[in-house]
C-alpha cells in the first residue's frame, strides 16, 4: 500500500488530496497506468506525463523510478519561479 498524494490542478481533476493505494506496479509508470484504469478523472489528470512530475518520499524523481519500499507518491506540475 502507497499513499498517493495529488496537488494542483491534479487534485482538482481527481477530487482527492490523498489515497491510500494498493498496487502491484513496481515502477512509477506503472502506478500511473493502474490509476489511468480506474476512472475517466484519472485518465484524464495523468493523460500527459510531461505535464507532471513526480516526488517519491519527497523527493524528486522519474516515471521509471522503482516503487519498492515508498511509502509516498505525490503528483504535480511543475513549478516555477518568480
């Protein structure tokens, strides 16, 4: 089980802050096809990839990166400065 954590216009697209998660994936990538799977308002928050990015534990990290032993995924755009 990974706790899941959106932020954004990602939340606003899914209606949640946070869920818990149970998953079989073994990568990043593979965590955003089973949401993708699971409702339209998934699908439609993680259509594009190069709009996000990923922090696993709070820190920055890949698409490809491993899940094994997170405990926390959080989903946002990208910041930027000013």
């Amino acid at each position: 089980m990974v706790e899941v954590m959106y932020f954004a216009w990602v939340r606003e697209r899914i209606g949640e802050p946070r869920e818990k998660v149970e998953t079989t994936a073994t990568t990043v990538a593979g965590l955003v096809d089973e949401l993708r799977s699971r409702e339209p308002r998934y699908a439609e928050a993680f259509k594009d990839l190069s709009a996000l990015r990923v922090a696993l534990d709070q820190e920055l990290s890949d698409f490809d990166a491993p899940l094994a032993g997170v405990r926390e995924v959080a989903f946002f755009p990208p910041m930027t400065g000013g």
